[in-house]
C-alpha cells in the first residue's frame, strides 16, 4: 500500500490528500459517516489519517529534517501510535460528536499528528520495525475487538450497543484480512533491495 | 538463488550463541531438578507441600518450552548464519528478554504462589481461590509476554534476512523447484528456518492476544472471553511454539550429520513438499489438545485427528529417511555429537507414535488426563529436541573429556530418558491421572523408577553441558 501511494507523483498526491480532507469535512457525508460507529471509527478516522499521508510527498521522507530527527522512523511512529491512541478512547469519540471544538481538533490532528508522521516515518523504518508494528496492529486490533464485543457497558453515549458489536466484529475481521495480506504479500514477492537498507 | 553456505559468524555471534547454550543449560538444569523433585514426591521419597508441586509444576513446563525454544533458536540463528545475514542484537535482546522473562515468572511462581500451570486457562488467573494475589498472575503472564516479544523480534530479524536474499517465503520454502523446474532448491536450513517463522509469528500473534486479554480480564474483571475461544488461542500458540522448538532444533541434524559424513543433503522434491506441508498443517492439528472439550464443534474435533495423523509426519520421514541414508555406510566416526544427533532424531520419531495415538479421539477420551501424555512429549522433547540442541552443544564445545567420559555421558542421559519416558507411558497405559501431587499407594513403585530415570537423566545432562561451562572461551573460539 505505501509502496504504491509512493509511486503517485507529489502534485497529485497533495492533490489527492486535500480533496479526501475536504471531502471528509463537507457536512453533509461528515454526519452520514458520524451517525453510525461503524463508519465513524473505520471509515471516517482511517481515511483522516490517509488525507494526512497523501498531503506529505514522497521525497519529504529524505528530506535532512526528517533524516536528523527521525532516525529509524522511531519518533514519526511513536507521535503516530500517541495521537492515535487518544482517538481510540470511546469518549474522545462521543466528544468529537457533542463539542465542535474536539470535533475540529480531530480534523487536524489525525491528519497532522498521525498521518504525516507516518508518510514520513514509514519508507524509512526497518523491515525488523514495520513487521513489530503490523504484529502489535494485528494483536491490537483483535483485543480491541474483544473488548468491543465483551463490554459490560455501552461504551459510548452517542452509539447503542449493537453498533458497538459491530464494530467489535469488523475489528477482529479486519485483524484476519491484514494478517492474510501480509502473509500474501510474504508469499507472493518482496523487492530485496527494500530489505537490504534495513 | 543461494544454495551454499557463503557466510562466516563473527567473533560476537558466536559469543552470543555460546551465551544461549549457556542458558540453555543452566535453565534445563534447574527445571530437571524441579522435575526430578516432583517424581520424587509422587513416589512418596520426598515430601512437598501441594502448593509447591503445583508451582514446581507451572514452572516446569513453562521453563521447559522456554529453555526448548532457547536452545532452537540458538541452533537455529547459528546455522541459518551462515547463508543469510541476520541481526547480533535482535538475537542477543531476545535472550535478555527471555531471561528477564524468566525471572519474573520464577518470582510471580515461587514468590507469589501462581500455580495455574503452563496453560493459564482462562479465567483461572483470576480465580486463584486464595492460592496467589493478583499481581502474581500479572507478573507471571507478563514475564511469558516479554519472552514472546523476544521471539516475535527474533523471527522478525530472520524473516528481513531471508526475504532480503531470497525474495519470497515461496521462493525460501523452494516453491518453484517443487512446483517449478528450479534445479538450485535453497538448502535445508532456509527451508525449515522460513516455516519456522510463518508458523511461529502466527502462534505468537494469537498468544500475545490472549495474554493481554488475560490480563486485562485480572484488572477488570467485568471483560470476559469465551472460556473455550481463550482455550483455542492458547493451544494454538502453545501447540505451534512447542513444535517449532523441534523444527528449529532439527537444523542441526541436516548441518552437521552432512559434515559428519561428507554427504550433502540436498532438499528434493518430497524434502520441500513435506515442509510445505507441514507448515499448514502444525497450524491445523491443534484441535487434538481439545479433543475432551465437548463444546467444540465436531468437525473440527474430526480435523483435528485427521490431521493431527499426518501434521508431523511428513517431515519426520524425510528427516529421519534422509538421516538413515546420509549415515548408511558413510563410514561415519562416531562421536558424542554425533550420537546425540542421531538419538535425537530417533526420540523425535518414537515421541511422535503415543502422540498419534493419543490424538485419536475414541483413545483419547480415556487416555489424555493420564501420564501418557506427559509420556508422549517427554520422549520426543527430552529425547528429540533436547538431544539435538545437546549434540549442538557436544560440537560447538569439541571437548577434550575422554572418550569413555562422553560415552558414560550420552548412556546414562539415553537410558535415564528412555526408563522416565517408559516410566510415563506405562503409568499412562496403567490410567494414573496427570497432574497429581499425591498418588495412590499402587502407583508409587512406578514413580519411583520415573525419579531413579529422573536423576539419570539429571546426571546424564550435568555431564554432557558440564564442559561447556568449564570451557567456555574455548567453545567460542574453535567454531
């Protein structure tokens, strides 16, 4: 995936990033998607932090800022993993929905916080980093699953409980579908030359 | 495609590869002494406290798939060094994680009293009945998630260096000369190293889950898991990690035997089908450890012994076919590596017969919470897995002891692991439950010959790692 966005040229790109974020904020598919938690958390979220990737070309990632800073991809990945986290807790969800001011702060710090970091981060790291991530997203995925599915509660106030079970299904079937790519991608070809610079 | 090995360890490999052996032996050491503890007090010659059975008996088998995985992992880091570069301080911070690993888990046992054996069945860490507090269960499960951090790291570092040389795991597992024309097949150690790490990060992925549920589940009590879903992730992760020990560990049989007797062992087309087979097939026969969970779902209970029948045969036959043909009139000198090797094999390919028997579910319903499981993976762990890493440890070392030294050596270990192995599958035959720390007055005499075998092995093993320790500068040196 990061290997193909990187083949499309930086003007298009940016391009190609700004017009999904504006899209995304247009009002109208902005409340389509936040009625439902489904595709609040797996449509709407994910493809914020891709507008964020997009709007980064590709050559910033060898750029002598990125390089001195973010040796290894470490700190890209680690602001990545921590403003994503915040945004994984059920209640900045029913914030994003109740208050404009989160609503807007979600608006720029997926894309900004997470997903330029990883556009930066991601080509850089070594293959040993990104199979620990892709493992940790696999695990991860299939607890937060879990713990959708086993909730004793209504984890948030804005969504009932069905759609919180869906969710809970859609995240251990998303674990499955990554696991399976990564395996067909293992499988089928790897360019040696990308795991040599590790 | 490379198909010889074209690579020296450094100076700092093989340090570290000493440092695993090293471990290796004083962590199997200490686990033989609970082990030999715990049959002494099932043949009423010692008396321990049943918490202390308990936690001796958690401490064993998890200490003992740990020290299993260490010792393959060595053997296997050694040897796959030699066609691919692989990364010193992935494979030097997996032995620190384990250890630290180790360590909690010894305290979290001994010190906190957490007794749920090596299987952490959900929700027994949580509900411990009074036997160990909370926080002795959450070091206990967090020293097995280090460790399995440590091996996630470590099959990382392999699969980044075979994948740099080789392309794909097809092209690793020899695909296109199994499927292909390809005349270069890559040789065996690639071949078992890339299912290794297929099989093995899929296990790891599925027990780190559970794990990190189990814990969450001691926090927050109100967040449950089906028992029988958290049954399912353990075995799996449980049942492929154990067998990976034995396919890392059987490196060293197609190294070193071709060394031995100058024939190489060059993968054909049976060779590479039976990996491929088997990597699908170790990640499918799990479902024979549930074979007694009437909950499960039926076919897959039939899958289970189905393929559980020939999940591990197709490599055994190949390793222990090619073996026999490599050694056949190859004037091969015999000496203590080599013979240990050669035990080895055969432990792996006995071991695998009582497990095929158990795996039948009509035999298994009677059979399984009896000694002859125990019976079934003490022979081709103790005398398979073991026995290999130990003739590992015989090369690397070359030591000066006499010949009569090192026969004594490999005797009193062979004889002590066959009479406790014995000892386990006739108490199984005899239906003498598992997991008991006190018997009935007609199963002492039996156990008592298990704790004689015990302590031949316990003596056997002093002597064969012994010189490893005495001469440890000089293992790192001569190889």
């Amino acid at each position: 995936m990061a290997e193909i966005l990187n083949l499309i040229p930086s003007f298009r790109r940016i391009a190609m990033g700004a017009g999904l974020f504006l899209v995304l904020a247009a009002p109208s598919l902005r409340e389509v998607l936040e009625q439902d938690m489904t595709r609040h958390m797996l449509i709407q979220l994910p493809f914020l932090v891709l507008a964020g990737w997009l709007l980064i070309p590709a050559a910033a990632a060898s750029c002598r800022f990125v390089v001195i800073w973010d040796r290894f991809g470490i700190a890209g990945i680690l602001t990545a993993n921590l403003a994503a986290a915040y945004w994984m807790l059920p209640r900045s969800l029913d914030n994003a929905i109740a208050l404009p001011v989160f609503e807007i702060a979600k608006f720029i710090s997926l894309p900004l916080l997470v997903g330029v970091p990883l556009g930066c981060c991601w080509p850089r790291m070594p293959m040993l980093g990104k199979g620990f991530v892709m493992a940790n997203v696999v695990s991860m995925l299939g607890i937060a699953g879990w713990l959708y599915l086993a909730a004793p509660v209504r984890v948030c106030v804005f969504y009932l409980s069905d759609q919180q079970e869906a969710v809970g299904r859609l995240l251990l079937c998303l674990a499955g579908a990554i696991s399976l790519a990564v395996l067909f991608c293992a499988f089928v070809g790897f360019r040696p030359s990308a795991a040599r610079t590790a | 495609m490379v198909t010889h090995p074209d690579l020296v360890p450094t100076l700092g490999a093989r340090r570290a590869v000493i440092a695993y052996l090293a471990v290796f032996g004083a962590v199997l050491l200490l686990m033989m002494a609970l082990g030999l503890l715990m049959r002494l007090n099932q043949g009423a010659l010692v008396t321990l406290p049943p918490e202390i059975f308990y936690q001796s008996m958690t401490v064993h088998g998890t200490g003992m798939v740990g020290v299993a995985s260490i010792g393959g992992a060595a053997v296997l880091w050694y040897f796959l060094g030699r066609y691919v570069r692989l990364t010193t301080w992935v494979f030097v911070l997996n032995l620190l994680t384990f250890t630290v690993g180790a360590a909690m888990i010894l305290f979290a046992d001994f010190v906190g009293g957490f007794a749920a054996a090596w299987t952490f069945l959900f929700p027994l860490p949580a509900k411990a009945g009074g036997q160990w507090e909370q926080w002795a269960a959450m070091v206990h499960l967090g020293g097995l998630l280090l460790i399995g951090t440590g091996f996630l790291l470590f099959h990382l570092d392999t699969a980044r260096a075979i994948l740099g040389r080789y392309g794909s795991l097809t092209r690793a597992l020899g695909w296109p000369s199994l499927f292909g024309n390809d005349p270069e097949p890559p040789p065996p150690t690639i071949v078992a190293s890339t299912m290794v790490l297929i099989v093995n990060t899929m296990g790891l992925v599925f027990g780190a889950s559970v794990l990190v549920i189990s814990l969450i589940n001691l926090v927050v009590p109100q967040f449950t898991i089906d028992a029988l879903i958290a049954k399912n992730m353990i075995y799996f992760f449980g049942h492929v990690f154990i067998n990976a020990t034995i396919y890392m560990a059987v490196i060293v049989v197609y190294e070193l035997l071709p060394e031995y007797t100058g024939r190489p062992w060059k993968p054909n087309r049976p060779f590479l089908a039976a990996w491929t087979l088997s990597t699908v097939l170790v990640m499918v026969a799990y479902p024979h450890h549930l074979l007694m969970d009437f909950g499960m779902p039926h076919w897959l209970l039939i899958l289970g012994q189905i393929v559980s029948y020939v999940s591990g045969l197709p490599i055994l036959v190949v390793t222990a076919f090619g073996a026999l043909m490599i050694v056949y009139r190859s004037g091969l000198r015999w000496d203590l590596a080599a013979g240990l090797l050669f035990i080895g094999v055969f432990g792996w390919a006995a071991g695998v017969v009582p497990a095929i028997i158990d795996a039948t579910i009509i035999v298994n319903s009677v059979m399984h919470n009896t000694l002859w499981v125990p019976g079934h993976f003490h022979t081709y762990l103790l005398l398979g897995q073991v026995a290999m890493v130990l003739g590992f440890v015989a090369w690397t070392g070359k030591t000066r002891a006499s010949q009569l030294f090192n026969a004594l050596a490999f005797w009193i270990f062979v004889a002590g692991g066959i009479g406790l192995t014995q000892s386990f599958l006739y108490a199984g035959r005899l239906g003498i439950p598992r997991r008991f720390a006190e018997y009935l007055p007609e199963w002492i005499g039996q156990a008592r010959i298990g704790a004689f075998s015990a302590a031949l092995v316990v003596i056997g093993t002093v002597m064969l790692v012994g010189p490893l320790f005495i001469r440890l500068n000089r293992a790192m040196a001569v190889r």
